[in-house]
C-alpha cells in the first residue's frame, strides 16, 4: 500500500487554517510551544474514496507522515489485510500539535512510560483541538471513522471514555454531528508497541475489518439452516437462560425455559457442527456448560478445532476475522 499523499490545500476549508499561536484556544491548550511539528493538517489522498478516516491521537511522526516507522508500517499493513486501498484512508489527528513525551530518568524507562509514550492531554486540550476534527469529518463525509486510542476517542465523543476494552466493537458517533458517520474504537499503535502488548495487533485487524463486516440481518424465524458459525449462550450466575445459533443468514436465540423450543434446539445441535469456523462470546466460559448439556465437543467450542474432526483441512482454530470474509465473500490475502 502506497502512503498517501497530503491534501491539496485547496480541499481544506479555510476554517482549518486558522490553528496557529494567535487563536485564543491554541494558546489555552499550549501545545505547540512545545511540540515539533506544530499545527499539522489531516492527511487526505488526492482522489479519496471516502471509505475511511483515521483519528490518530497525535501528529508525533507528521515529519515523516503517519505511515512512517514501524507504527506506520503496521498500520499500512494491516490496512491492506482489511482489503483498503491506498485510496480508500485518510487521517486526521485528534490533536495538531503531539503532546510531549513524558520525562524520564534511566535509559530504561518504565512500563507505562513505554506504553504511553507521551503525556496525556487534558481534555481542555482535547476540546480546542476538536473544532478541527468535527471540520474535516464535516467535509469530507467519510463512510467510517476509526478513532485509535484514548484520546481520538474522548476527541469523537468530546468527554473522558470508558476503557477501550469497553468501547471496542460498538457503533459509535461523533458527539455533536448529525448526521454522524459510523465510528469504532481501537488501542492507538504507540499502545500496540507497547511491552507484552503484541496481542493486540489482532484486535486492531478485527477492528479495522468491522466497517466491512455484513450485519446478519433481523433475527429469524426459523432455526440456522446452514452451518452454524456462531453459538452464544447467556447466564445468570450458573442458570443458563438462552442459547444463540447464527449461520451467515439467520441467527436464532432460545430461551431455554421454552421445553419446546429448546428441546428442538438441542436435537439440531447435538449433531456435528459441519461448519469450518465456529465463534462464541466469552466461550471459555461456555464450555463446560455446553458440553455438559451434550450440545457441543469441547474441542470445537474452545475453538481448538472448529470444524468437523473427520475433515483433515478443517482442523484450524476458530478465527474471528474467518467470519468477516466469509459474510463478505471475500478472499483476502494475508501479507505476513
Ligand atoms: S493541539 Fe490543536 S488546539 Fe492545541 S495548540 Fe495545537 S492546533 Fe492548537
């Protein structure tokens, strides 16, 4: 995937200009009096597609452009793993100005310290840099809008979060926009590069796949009649109250207090899943349930083996973003 180039100036409103040490907010915020790159513009390829916007958190590496380093070059990679072209994603940072980095002794800083690189901004900051966010989002109307980290989150709902973990998956929308683009959450890379925190490269490949991920439509009427893909199953303490099933085109939920129904489900269920991909929430904890109850084996619920067991080639372990392309019908080239 190409980098980008940087937007002509003619496709930036005047208004988004107007940053600089004379406006009243940017001095309150004082960011740049201390930053290196001041007052850095969104970046927006020529012919944009329109598909995707980027919220960084900072313009840290705008020097070099946001699809420098090794941050920059995941990022792209990533990107590409999702199906975007260089056209397709633009950027924008939640703050113009990068805050700086935390001051530390020791030629080993400390874990938070390499997590979170530079200092958190206040969230006056975040709000006399937000006019500039709410402006480009405005005018250039992308589809989605992926906001990376804590503080292009608290830029796209103008208050303090909750936890990434919290907000990872759920439609968003920008606070004070109407109407809004559909927004997602993910951890910011500086994050993604952070000491024991390689796990998360793939929860941002699910997030930046999500905005193509096909909804399986109104619950049906009837059972799953194709391979089930998914199973959910929700509990109060140990009482188990419904089981879900989904296929790519229906999803089914039963309450188990329902005999009738959830005798039917059990007999649909206690046959092999002839599926290749098998997805649960929380199914860990699932599994002894499940297969007390004879619904499932205990390799294909915990995912070890999600398909049939006779089948040589379906013995892989059960993968989120399987699902995304199989309901997009996609086949996506993995980079790695
Ligand atoms: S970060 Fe934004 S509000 Fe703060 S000084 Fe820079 S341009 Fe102004």
């Amino acid at each position: 995937m190409k980098p980008p180039s940087i937007a002509k100036l003619s496709m930036i409103p005047a208004k988004q200009s107007e940053a600089g040490p004379k406006r009243e907010l940017c001095q309150r915020c004082a960011l740049h009096e201390t930053c290196e790159q001041k007052f850095v513009r969104p970046f927006i390829p020529e012919r944009w597609s329109g598909k995707l916007l980027l919220v960084l958190e900072g313009a840290a590496e705008a020097s070099v452009g946001p699809w420098a380093g090794d941050e920059g070059r995941l990022l792209r990679r990533l990107l590409k793993q999702a199906g975007y072209q260089s056209g397709d994603v633009g950027i924008v940072f939640a703050l113009r100005c990068a805050p700086a980095p935390h001051e530390v002794k020791g030629d080993r800083p400390p874990r938070w310290a390499r997590d979170e690189p530079r200092k958190r901004p206040s969230m006056l900051q975040v709000r006399a840099c937000r006019p500039f966010v709410l402006k480009t989002i405005e005018y250039f109307n992308p589809k989605t809008v992926i906001a990376f980290g804590d503080t292009a989150v608290r830029s796209i709902l103008n208050k303090t979060a909750p936890a990434l973990v919290h907000l990872r998956g759920r439609k968003l929308s920008v606070a004070g926009l109407d109407p809004s683009p559909v927004v997602y959450a993910t951890y910011d890379m500086a994050t993604v590069f952070g000491e024991n925190n390689a796990h998360l490269r793939d929860a941002v490949s699910q997030d930046l796949e999500r905005p193509g991920w096909q909804p399986l439509g109104v619950p049906a009427v009837q059972f799953p009649n194709e391979d089930v893909v998914a199973i959910d199953t929700e509990y109060v303490g140990d009482k188990l109250l419904t089981i879900g099933l989904a296929d790519l085109k229906h999803a089914k939920a039963v309450d188990v207090a329902d005999t009738k129904e959830f005798v039917e489900l059990v007999e649909r269920i206690k046959e092999p899943f002839l599926t290749k991909t098998l997805l649960g929430h929380a199914i860990e904890g699932d599994v002894d349930h499940l297969v007390a109850l004879g619904l499932g084996r205990e390799e294909w619920v915990t995912g070890e083996r999600a398909g049939d067991p006779r089948d040589a080639s379906a013995r892989q372990p059960a993968d989120v973003r399987a699902v995304g392309r199989a309901v997009e019908g996609a086949d996506t080239e993995d980079p790695r």
